[in-house]
C-alpha cells in the first residue's frame, strides 16, 4: 500500500500512509494527516470560527 493506492482506491487527499495492521481478517490502513491540510470546521488553519 502507499500513498498513491489510497488515493487512487478512495480519493483520498491531503494524508500519508504509515502502515497496515492485519488482524482478524482484516487490514486497518494507519494514514496520517498532512499538517498542511488541518483546517477547523470553517477553514481557518488556526483558529475556530464560532457562530454568534
């Protein structure tokens, strides 16, 4: 698996792949996020937008 096959399996953007854990039968992907992709709930990179 890499970064490419997320992608190009799920479409997935903006994270990396960092490995596989197998077990019972199935594969969980341990992905990261990119720390240039972390946005809050209203975009802001830094801070949280509040609605008054």
């Amino acid at each position: 698996m890499s970064t490419s096959s997320l992608y190009h399996a799920w479409r997935l953007r903006g994270y990396r792949y960092q490995r596989t854990n197998l077990s019972g039968g199935g594969a969980d992907f341990v992905i990261e996020q990119s720390p240039d992709r972390f946005r809050t709930r209203c975009g802001s990179p830094s801070t949280c937008c509040i609605p008054l």
